[in-house]
C-alpha cells in the first residue's frame, strides 16, 4: 500500500481497464484501474436489446437517463453499453452498421472516458492510494478543475534531433543524433552519439533515452523522422529498441507507403498541413514542436492548459487544432450536463425564406481614414465574441429555442432571431470559465508561465466564434453565428454614437476595437476616456477595456490606390514607445529576413517622430538607410538565408496549371524525391523572376549550393515595398490608379 502525492500524466487502455502513469517530484508510478468503456443508443426497445447483446464484445447493456440532444428539456431513455476499453472502436464500428445514427459519445478517447466517469482530468494534483499495483478510488484532489493557480508538473524532459547524411531531405545514412534536456539549445550543449557505425548510434541513443527515462520527448520534425528512424533501426535489425516506456517497438513506427503522411486543411483562408503525429506509449509522451500550432505562443505551459481544460490525450492535443481543443472543452461540458455528444453536427440550419438572409453581413467596420493620425485612443472590447455568447447566452441550444414565450424572448438586434432566457447555453459555460480563466492569467502574465496560458486561451476565444459557423460542428449552428455579429454591430455602433456625443472622432473601427481622437489632435484627458468606457459597458453590457494611447497611428491605404483605406494594414507607436503593428512586410511570414530587418530598422527611425513634420524628416533618413541596404544588396554579399521567400502551396505539384513561383518550388522538390502536399512550408530563392526557362527563375532551399546568385532587381522591388508600405500617402505620392490616370 502507497499513499502519495502526483499528477496524472497518462492513461491507457488494457483489458477491463486502464494503466495509468502519475507523476511524483521524484519519480513516476504506474497504477491498474479497473475501467469499462461505455457509449449510448438512442433506442431502447427489446429487440434492439437483444441484437447489442448478441455482440461477443459487449459486456452488459442497460437502460440508462440522458439528454439526447441539446435542445431537449426531459431527460429519455438510451442504453448504455459497455466494453473493453481495447474493443471499444471496432465493437462501435459494427454497431454503427446498423444504428449509426443512433450512436452517442462513441468517439471519446480512452483519456477522456476516464476522466468523464472518474471526475479526474489530466495533470491534475492529487493525494492516491495504489495497492498492489492497482489505484484505489478512494483519491483526493489537491486542485480541481475550475482553478487556475495550479502546480507546474516537474516534468523531466529531454530534446532529441538526429542529423542525416542528406540533412536538407533527412534521407541517407543517419550520422548523428543529438540529445539534451533542455529545451533552450542556448543553455546547454548537447550530448552527441556519432559511433562508427549507423547502428551503434541509433542503440546507443536509445539506450541513453531509456536511461534517463524522461517523461516527455521533444524533437523538431519528430513526426516526420521517427518513421525514418523507425525504418533505418528495422534495417539494420535493431528495431527491437523501445523509444516509450511500453510494450511498443521502434519497428512499429515504420509506416506503409498506402498509408497518408497527413492531411491539408484550409484556416482563415490560407492552406496549412497537418502531418500525423508519432506517440509514443506507456507514460511517454513525444512532442513535435514543428508540429504543434500551440507550441509557438504556449511552450510546454500553455499547452498542458489546454490539456487540463481539454480532459484529453495530451499528444494529440499538442498536435489538435484549435477546433480540436474548443470541442473536447464543450464535450467535457455536454458530460456533465448529462447531455449526449454525438459523433458529427447534429443541428442543421432552420428553414427560412431567402430575405431573412439579409442579417447575415459579418462584424462591423468603419473604414480607417488614411494617413498619419497623432494622439488617438484604442478601446477594445475584450474577447468581443466569446463574451457576447457568454453574457448575452448564445449558443446552439439557446438559439430560436421552444421554450420560451414571446414576452419571454430576448430578440438579437436587426435579425429574426431570439435567444433563450430560461436556461444557460452548452457553449456560453463552456466559454465562461475559458474566458475568467484567462482574465485571471492576464492579470499574472508578468510570469512567463501565466503569459504562455492566457496567450492559448486567445486562441480558443478567438476560434469560438467562427467555430458557430463551420460545417463540422459538433455543437456549432449558423444562427447562433448570425446572432453573435448582430450583437457585436450593435455595439460597435453604440461606441462610436456615445463618443461621437463626447465631441470625439472616430477614425477607426475594426469588429471589436475603435480609435479615436480630439478634432484638434490633442491628448484625450483620461478621466473623459474612463467616463466614456463606463458608459459604453453599462450602456451595451459587455466588458470594454481601455487598450492603449499612442503617439500617432499610420493607417495604410490599398497598394495602388491612395484614397481608399484598408482593414488590416496599419501600425502605430504606443506611449510606452512600442509598437501596434499589423498587415505590413514584418508581420508577413512570406517576407525574406533581409526585408524584415530592413523594415525593422525602418521602424526604429519613425519612432522618434512625434509631430507630422517630425515623422516627415523622419521618412526621410528611413530613406537613406533603404537606399545603404539596396546597395549592400546590390554587391551580393547578402546571405542567401536571408533572402530565402518562405510559402505554403495551395495545391500539390502536379495541380499546378501556370508557372507560379511556388508551382516551380514545389516541382523541384518533387523531382527530388520528396513528397509535397498542400500547405507544407518550404522556401525558395529568386535566381531570375523572369527567366524564359521557368526552373530557373527560383530554387528550393533544399538544392541550394551556397554558391548562386540572386535576383537583384527584384529583391530591390521588394525593399522599396517595404518602405513605401510605412509611409502614409500626403508624404510619399503613390503612382495614380488607371481609373484616376483615365479620369
């Protein structure tokens, strides 16, 4: 008998139950629990009984109370199905045959079956008993799920990065393999195994990581290399090597050719690729930070937040896409409440006559006024849209309800639509601990670790609402989504009234954000700017904040069209003397290094503008210092790493129809042997944009010898961008539009 103190760190399926790994500050442990895995059917009749029960894997069937669907107001009789937790997919899978429709909670991993039916949720901290190897249920929790000051896992980690004989196409013989434990390469220098032979290295390696037996793996571009890695060992005959602490072999990871490397999907308009992951087993988790959209912004704290919030395996969560997360977050919800999670969208959109379409136009805008403005003010509404649909209760099952009378209605302004009052939304609970979750992180995020948490959160706020809309859903419905942008128009426009009332002008307005500044470009007196943001919050009743003052914002016209502002190209220096930058070559991920310094450096001149005149002779000097990095362009000592164009394809290679420079990359790594799918990053170099034979315009960075040359003039093209991109119109005249010249 132990009693201890630990963090749950992984679950895993047996037979009749499930092995789980806690972590103490001194070691790991490993528990059996005894565990059935379970799912429903929405009918209940005998005969339907006895068909289920005729399964030689079902264990036991009965009737159980749920809600069936979100909306529903009773509770009705389903069956409950149990399991083995090994046999729970393919005895679903027959099942689905024949009542498909009818199935619920049917995909939940093995993590989440557990952590629903046991009210325990990962890394959470925890007083156990485990005896004789097995855990005792009668646990207690030191945290629970709703806190957020909670204990840091002591992890032990270690890094891992094998380099190959063709380390540009990780192909050949493996030379080296790198191992540290820290996951900052600045602090420590790695641990090398270069033995005489590939097979000696990859042994002594293993070795190695079993010896200090971290609990986490991290690699950059894991996912793509340990099936290489895999496939050389097995080669060799040593594929016997175990890289988790399970029964699993480094043979296993070797993939079948049939079988895809990943899938492309398309977010917020652009293309990205997903490649699938390589777990590890037995309390050995591997993270591929390349291959983790959380890693960049989270680290290791933000994504065991969303781990936490999640209650789901925590290697798929580093690799999940937002929607991913903010799903498994609505389903622990949906459990709770009793409520069944069905295994796709289940609300389609309502019936209705084309004009109701009309209330479906998106967030609010009011276009910038182009230029150099002095002296503005941001009020923000903060996280706009998740807290409409906490606070004003929109979701899926509030939306349109049956429940309520028309004098028991709250109608959403300028729609048909209406929204509950009677009960609390799935989504709108969902949200509200997400969202004071991350109030209270941003009130910390002077520590790292609370800065790293609330800056995942976003990302889930953000995608919250867009999630209403998507096709795939789970708990999402397109009227729910309308309802949320009526809102966020109504005070949006109720913001820019009441300051307009207070003698301001509105110069700007984006969705959730408005500037504004005195007519006469003097500083705002903080108490009317407070006066104002308690009158906006009571009036429309959604927490406003104060953002920012700046010394002066440059809103940026369309390339070629001077009188026309846009939406998401402008920068601003803040009076903390930092700057609001978004849309320009900086924030491009497109954009060579060498272009970024330069606009970089172009930047820190037009910070010591505070005056229009000021900022005036300050283009001028950023003048000056583009024309000195056009002519350290122009001698070719430029380093071709900085000048690398880096793009994600739409399409794979061969669906190219036109000489795209990206269509051309892609070619020259597929006649290289690689395999290109769309949305995989890669870069290239300009050699000759106009070449008459199109591969010889770019190359990709994988065939570069060091020793070509570059583009000049269109490197040059691409600096004058980048300056003429920061300075406002009355400073710079911009060449005059066809339809100006015609006119």
């Amino acid at each position: 008998m132990v009693f201890l103190r630990a963090w749950l760190h992984d679950v895993a399926a047996t037979d009749w139950g499930v092995n789980t790994c806690w972590i103490t500050r001194t070691r790991g442990i490993e528990a059996f629990y005894p565990l059935t895995a379970e799912f429903f059917l929405a009918r209940t009749d005998q005969e339907t009984r006895n068909r289920v029960l005729s399964h030689p894997e079902v264990e036991s069937v009965e009737e159980a109370s749920k809600y069936v669907s979100i909306h529903d107001w009773q509770a009705s009789p389903v069956l409950r199905i149990r399991v083995n937790p090994t046999k729970i997919r393919s005895t679903f899978e027959d099942l689905r045959k024949y009542w498909g429709e009818y199935l619920y909670n049917a995909d939940l991993s093995i993590y989440q079956q557990f952590c629903f039916q046991t009210g325990l949720f990962p890394y959470v901290y925890a007083r156990i008993e485990v005896t004789n190897g097995r855990l005792q249920k009668n646990w207690e929790l030191i945290e629970n799920y709703l806190q957020a000051d909670y204990r840091s896992v002591p992890f032990r980690t270690l890094w891992m990065q094998p380099f190959f004989a063709e380390q540009n196409f990780s192909r050949g013989p493996i030379k080296e393999i790198h191992l540290r434990h820290s996951l900052n390469k600045e602090e420590e220098e790695p641990i090398i195994f270069a033995e005489e032979s590939e097979t000696e290295t990859i042994r002594e390696s293993m070795m190695y990581l079993n010896k200090v037996d971290p609990d986490i793996l991290f690699t950059s571009g894991g996912d793509t290399f340990f099936p290489i890695l895999a496939q050389h060992a097995t080669d060799q005959g040593i594929g016997y090597l175990h890289p988790g602490r399970g029964k699993r072999r480094l043979y296993s990871y070797v993939r079948k050719q049939t079988r895809p490397r990943g899938h492309s999907y398309m977010s917020y308009g652009r293309i990205f690729y997903s490649q699938h992951g390589s777990y590890l087993d037995g309390g050995r988790h591997h993270y591929d930070v390349g291959n983790s959209f959380m890693w960049k912004d989270g680290n290791i704290d933000g994504i065991h937040e969303l781990v936490r919030l999640g209650c789901s395996d925590p290697q798929r969560i580093a690799r999940g896409t937002i929607g991913t997360t903010l799903t498994t977050v609505q389903m622990r919800t949906a459990y709770r409440r009793n409520i069944l999670i069905p295994g796709r969208k289940a609300d389609s959109e309502d019936f209705r006559p084309a004009w109701s379409m009309m209330s479906d136009v998106g967030g609010l805008v009011f276009s910038p006024q182009v230029g150099f403005h002095r002296n503005l003010v941001e009020l923000d509404f903060l996280s706009m849209y998740p807290s409409i649909m906490t606070y004003k209760n929109v979701s899926p099952d509030t939306i349109n309800c049956a429940c309520c009378k028309n004098e028991q209605r709250q109608p959403v302004p300028e729609t048909d639509h209406y929204i509950c009052t009677r009960r609390p939304g799935l989504v709108s609970l969902a949200l509200k601990n997400i969202l004071e979750r991350r109030a209270y992180f941003k009130s910390k995020r002077s520590e790292e670790c609370y800065d790293r948490r609330q800056k995942v959160l976003k990302w889930l706020l953000v995608c919250s609402f867009g999630y209403q809309g998507y096709r795939n859903a789970r708990f999402g419905r397109i009227e729910a989504h309308e309802a949320i942008s009526a809102y966020g128009r109504e005070a949006l426009t109720r913001a820019n009234q009441i300051a307009t009332e207070y003698g301001l002008q509105v110069v700007a307005g984006i969705v959730d954000s408005i500037w504004l500044k005195n007519p006469d470009d003097t500083p705002i007196e903080q108490s009317l700017i407070d006066e104002i943001c308690q009158r906006i919050e009571a009036e429309v009743k959604l927490p406003l904040e104060h953002a920012a003052n700046y010394h002066w914002i440059v809103f940026l016209p369309r390339r070629h069209e001077p009188t026309i502002g846009v939406l998401n190209r402008y920068y601003g220096l803040k009076t903390d003397d930092s700057y609001k930058i978004r849309g320009i070559e900086i924030r491009q991920s497109s954009s060579p290094l060498f272009v970024k310094k330069l606009q970089r450096q172009l930047l820190k001149i037009l910070s010591a503008a505070r005056t229009h005149e000021q900022f005036e002779e300050c283009a001028q000097k950023a003048k000056r210092v583009m024309r000195k990095y056009l002519a350290d362009l122009k001698s070719g000592n430029i380093p071709l790493s900085d000048l690398l164009v880096t793009i994600r394809p739409s399409r794979g290679p061969d669906e190219y129809v036109s000489n795209t420079r990206q269509a051309i990359a892609a070619r020259q790594l597929a006649a290289a042997g690689v395999k290109v799918e769309a949305g995989v990053k890669l870069s290239y170099l300009i050699l000759d944009a106009y070449a008459s034979d199109p591969s010889k315009r770019v190359k990709v960075t994988q065939l570069l010898t060091g020793k070509e040359q570059y583009d000049y003039q269109e490197y040059r093209k691409l600096c004058i961008r980048a300056y003429e991109g920061l300075i406002p119109p009355e400073m710079e005249p911009k060449r005059q539009t066809i339809e100006e010249y015609l006119s």
